[in-house]
C-alpha cells in the first residue's frame, strides 16, 4: 500500500439594425473608466500602471506555479527517488495517460509513434483502437515532440518537461482569472485579489499538485482564458480590429479547451445556454449572439477533425442546441417585439421550440451515426436526480464515487475562511438584482419606444458583467450537485468576488445609499478595501503557508515497487499470475508499454467508459477466492495474460436503498445482486462479469 511519511534526512437591448453598425454598447457608467492602456489610454501615466498591473499578474501566476511544484515535491521528494517511484506515483488514469507520453518518447520516430497511437493493441483486450480518436491525449503527444525538438535532453528529464509544463498552466490560470477581474471592474487591484484567492484557496481550486495528468489540469487554465476573451468581446467600444482579435482568440482557446478534456461538450452546453439566456432578455446582440455560437461549433468541429470524425462529437448536445438556437431565431424574425407579456410569451413559445427541436436534432444524429458513447454521462445525470436507485450498472458505479456527490458543506466554510465567501454573496445577490431589473426594462421596452427608452435600457447593465454573473451561477449550481465539477467554479469565483469589491458601479450603488457619494471616496474605499483585505490575508496565511512548505514527506510503496521491478526484468511466467490491485494497473501500463511487453499492458477495462465495445468487464475479479481461480475464468473468457488484483469493494456508498427500502451500508454482495442477477457467491467472495455488446 503507498503511503506518505516524514522524510527521515538529508488551482442592452438594441435594434437588429444598431446591432449591425455598432456592435458594442457605450459604457453603461460614467464612473467605470478602465485603467490603462486596457481602454486605449496611451498616455505615460497610463501605461506605467498598465505595465505595473501586468507584471504583477506574471508574478502571481509564477508564485502559484511554484508553489504546486514546490508542494508536490515535498510530498513525494520526487527529485531523490527512483525512475520507477515517480512513474508508480501517476496513480490511477495519470498513469495511463503518462505513459502515453513515455511510449511516443521512446519510439524510433516520431512518425512510428503516432502509428502506434492510431493503431494501438496494449489500452484494451483484444481490441485495436486509435488512440487519437478515443481519448483526448494529443497535449501527450505535442508534449513528446516537443521535447524531441528543443534541445534540452541534456538539461531536462523528460518526466520534469511533463510535470513542469503541467505546473505552468497553474500560472496560466490565475493570469486568465487575473485578467478577468481586472477587465470586469477596471482594476488591477481586482486581479491581484482574485490571483491571491485563488492560490489560498488551493484546496478547492485545485488538485494539481497530486494528480498532475488529469484532463481537467490541462483544459480548465484554456476554460479560463476563454472566459477572459469573451468578457474582453463583450466589453463596450471596442473597435473592428479588436473585436477580430478577440474572436480568433476566442476560437483558440476554445479550441484547445475542448481538445483536452472528454467533457467539453457539457461544459460548453452550459456556455451556449448562457449566451441563449442573454440573447432572450437582448443583453447580447444578434451579432454577437451568431459569433459566440459560431465560435463554440468551430472549436468543436476542428477537433472533430483531429480526432479521426470522431462521432461522439457530432452526437453531443450542444452542437444540437446551437443548431436548433440559430435556426428557430432566425425563422422567429418577430421575437424582440412587443409589450412585456407579449415577449414574455413569444420567449416561452421561442424556448419549447428550440428545446424540442434540440432533442429531435439530437435523437436523429444519434441514430443516424450510431452513437452510444455518452450513454453513461446521461444515466448517470437521470440517476442522480432520481428519487429511486437505478439499476444501471454504470450509472451506480459513478454514484457511489464520493467526487460525483453533492458539494461537502466544509468546502463553504474553508472559502469564508480565506474571506472569498463574504464578498462572493453579496456581489450575487446585488448584480443579480440588477440583472433582473435590466432584464425587465428590455422586455418592457417595445420596439416602437422611445430613442431614450431604448439608450436607458441598453446601459441597464453590462453585458460582460452579465455573462460572468450567469456563468459563476450556473457553474456554481453544477458544483453543488457534484463535487468534482467545483474546480469549474471556485476559480471564476475569485474573479466574481474580487469584481465585486473593487467595482466601481457597486460601491457607487452602496455610497448613493448611505448619501455619502463622491468621486474622491469612491477611489478611496476602490483602493483601501482590496489592501486591507490583502494584508489580513497576508498575516492570517503567511505563517500556515510557510509551515505547510516546510513539511517534508517521501513516497513510500515498497510493494508495488517490487512487483515492477519484477515485470521489467522478467517475462511472465505461464504458471504464476501476480497480485496487483486495480488502483495500480496503470502504474503496470507506465512500466510495461514501453518494453515490448503486451502481457502486461492489455487493460481488460480502463477508466475512459466512452465506448459500448468491451468485450468484457470484469469488475469484481479480484475478488475471487484465489489468483488461479481467475486465471481459469479468465482464460475461458480468452483473455490471456493479465494481472490480478485482490481488493475490497466497499466505496458504494452512494447508494442508500436496498430493494425493500431500507438504508445499508453499500456492501458488496448488495449492490452487486441489487444491479444484475449474475452474481456468484463463495462464502465471503462475490464476483460480478457484466457482458456488453460486441
């Protein structure tokens, strides 16, 4: 078993035709003046305190990236052990996807080793798949040419290249959030808050540090400026050119996000419903509506490309939605006329319309393409917000994992710790307010209202103030109900919360009410709040971050460090099977891929469940009386060669009712006679083989 121990020495409304001449709102407050060259403001003070605000955010973006290295070596001291330690270290699916990087690494050519991603026999039983087309691993493969080209072998291992680049995407993140609290309040100061939140925060924020491969580490810094080009888009006068700029940005990071993470067309749905809700309550124009849209399809459709056509694309819903968006919006020409009911009900008519002809686009694509790889996310989503237990198999195996729960309450309590809960609430509450009253002013105004009617509704409220408020409420609810999507919300919620304490529009709103407004206290309290909360930020954590760094720990697993020395030097006996537990059949992968050694790189099932070919799962075969026993079952299964594992399956606690209805403990023998009835029992071993279709 691995453990950590002490080391003993040495994260507006505006009219179709004004949305066509002038794409931008004018600035919706006389008091928000954007500091810098950020608003085209090249005078010498400006781009003093420009540069000042830029180099800041690169500091803090280098401080975060330092940090999680600094943190993950003390852990594992993973400069000090063995080339074999550091690669069991990649746990789980990290291992997997590591040794994706080791096996193009150490292929005669770059050319060979994509052919062995395309045509690869070691990931699943008897099956060859492309790699490329399966799992989003294309940052393994530009990491492994990359590393082939510079020239730096002789000063870097390729295992640092890998963990290090992983580590600077960190200060990638927190420069994208940085940006965007300066972009939504005008203040630099707002971003160095946000920044700091962030890394305080860690805990919550990110994993990094300990789990370095996973998908999310590499696409949530692309989600994040993503994020910031679209509050740059949509922010008021803008020019042609900068616009432009900002649409290709858009599209590259989108287009890298959606490269690195299975899950992007859920995260992107999201998006899209965002954009949908804003164009209803004409916070967005029509072009800027069409350009976001556009904008997710392209990034979507060019990793289609890249990903072989890959047919899980096609089929996802977001592609749908946007399509049956486009298409209802431009047949509805009628939808922003009328009085508040009347919009109000062309609204509803508008959304039954989209929504069913979504499903329908959806449905028939399915069909059509023969696409049953997302099956499992959407019984899952039913499963949970179900009021009865499901008897999918798949479904309950995501349910009974703690990170697929409801967000822990102690997550809210370390956020109002570091004070990021205080400010967050608040700013809620008052931009929401605010967005309802804007929202209602645009219904209510007709087209055949006034010229000042129409201006006072356009500058109700901003509309990237609008899309970042939309987008931490949304995220925020996807993370209560389940906990592994929270890294999507607490980093924007930074930029959220140090938005609204350096906002010069809320403390204009809070000075009004307390009749005590004028300019020279608003950039008083704009600059004297966000100190002061930084300085008591700086005497409450600066001793537990010291202490935190100074703990020095070493990676300890014996065991599993045998076992694979043992499959490096051996080949595997025809009479001997050893004992490896599931959690570490990846580690096995990071050692054997690479050696030629197909016995013990085959996967009888990986993690990825996107593909409805297995040809056999056999989930609980270690728990099997004895290794022989499985090696029986198994070579009558003809599958050959392949490691067993002894394990207890005792993490199904998401399940809380039996068939009577009463609450168990998640045992073993019950959830697996509660989801199929081919179940065996031996006295106190249980064992499960689930067929799929071919």
């Amino acid at each position: 078993m691995t453990t950590l121990r002490q080391r003993r020495a040495s994260k507006g409304k505006e009219s179709a035709a004004a949305a066509e001449v002038q794409p931008q709102h004018p600035n919706c407050c006389t008091h928000h003046r954007p500091e810098g060259s950020l608003q085209g403001d090249w005078s010498w003070g400006s781009i003093i305190w420009t540069s000042v605000g830029l180099s800041v955010s690169v500091g803090l973006g280098l401080l975060c990236c330092i940090y999680v290295a600094t943190l993950h070596e003390n852990d594992l001291w993973f400069s000090n052990i063995k080339e074999v330690e550091r690669e069991i270290s990649f746990r789980t699916e990290c291992g997997l996807y590591y040794s994706y990087y080791k096996q193009m690494l150490q292929a005669p050519s770059i050319q060979e080793g994509l052919l062995e991603m395309i045509h690869d026999n070691l990931t699943e039983s008897r099956r060859t798949i492309n790699l490329l087309q399966r799992m989003n691993i294309y940052q393994e493969v530009f990491l492994s040419v990359l590393y082939r080209l510079l020239p730096i072998k002789t000063y870097l291992e390729p295992v640092y290249f890998y963990i290090y680049t992983v580590f600077s995407l960190q200060a990638v993140y927190v420069i994208a959030l940085y940006l965007t609290a300066w972009l939504l309040s005008g203040s630099w100061l707002a971003g160095a808050l946000a920044g700091l939140w962030y890394i305080l925060n860690r805990v919550d924020t990110t994993r990094v540090e300990f789990t370095i491969s996973l998908r999310e580490n590499w696409s949530l810094p692309f989600l994040a400026l993503q994020v910031a080009t679209i509050t740059c888009y949509l922010r008021p006068q803008l020019t042609s050119f900068q616009q432009k700029v900002m649409v290709w940005l858009m599209y590259v990071t989108t287009f890298c996000f959606c490269l690195t993470w299975q899950f992007n067309q859920f995260i992107l749905l999201v998006q899209a419903l965002i954009i949908y809700t804003l164009d209803c309550v004409d916070l967005l124009t029509t072009t800027q509506v069409t350009t976001l849209y556009l904008v997710q399809v392209s990034g979507l459709l060019s990793v289609w490309l890249l990903q072989f056509f890959n047919s899980m694309i096609l089929g996802s819903l977001v592609l749908s939605f946007i399509v049956a968006a486009l298409f209802v919006r431009h047949c509805q020409t009628d939808l922003k006329v009328g009085g508040l009911l009347v919009r109000l009900s062309k609204i509803l008519l508008h959304s039954v319309l989209v929504f069913l002809l979504t499903f329908t686009i959806n449905y028939l694509t399915k069909k059509a393409l023969q696409v049953r790889s997302d099956e499992h996310i959407f019984k899952f989503i039913k499963s949970k917000f179900a009021l009865r237990p499901t008897r999918d198999f798949d479904a309950s195996l995501y349910l009974c994992e703690e990170a697929f729960g409801l967000l822990p309450l102690d997550t809210l309590e370390r956020l109002a710790d570091t004070l990021l809960l205080y400010p967050y609430v608040p700013t809620l509450l008052l931009l929401s307010g605010t967005l309802a009253v804007a929202a209602f002013r645009n219904l209510s105004c007709s087209e055949g209202g006034s010229a000042e009617e129409k201006k006072g509704a356009a500058e109700a409220f901003r509309s990237d103030v609008a899309y970042n408020l939309l987008h931490t409420l949304l995220y925020g609810l996807v993370a209560f109900s389940t906990m592994r999507m929270k890294y999507i919300w607490t980093g924007h919620m930074c930029a959220v919360a140090a938005h609204g304490v350096c906002s010069a529009e809320l403390w204009t709103l809070l000075l009004r009410t307390l009749r005590c407004n004028s300019r020279t206290l608003l950039r008083i309290v704009r600059c004297a709040v966000p100190l002061l909360i930084v300085g008591f930020l700086y005497f409450k954590f600066w001793p537990k971050l010291m202490n935190e760094l100074s703990e020095l720990r070493e990676f300890y697993d014996p065991d599993t460090v045998e076992l694979m020395t043992w499959i490096s030097l051996r080949p595997l006996p025809s009479s001997a099977l050893p004992h490896q537990l599931v959690k570490d059949a990846f580690s096995v992968a990071v050692r054997s891929r690479s050696k030629g050694q197909q016995h013990f790189a085959c996967s009888l099932n990986h993690f990825l469940w996107s593909s409805a070919h297995f040809t056999l799962v056999p989930f609980s075969s270690f728990c099997l009386e004895n290794a022989n026993e499985a090696y029986f079952e198994l070579k009558w299964k003809k599958i050959l060669n392949c490691l067993i594992g002894f394990s207890t399956i005792d993490c199904f606690s998401a399940l809380k009712e039996d068939f009577e209805g009463s609450v168990w403990g998640c045992w073993k023998f019950s959830f697996l006679l509660f989801l199929n009835e081919e179940v065996s029992r031996d006295g106190d071993y249980v064992y499960y083989w689930k067929s799929v279709i071919k």
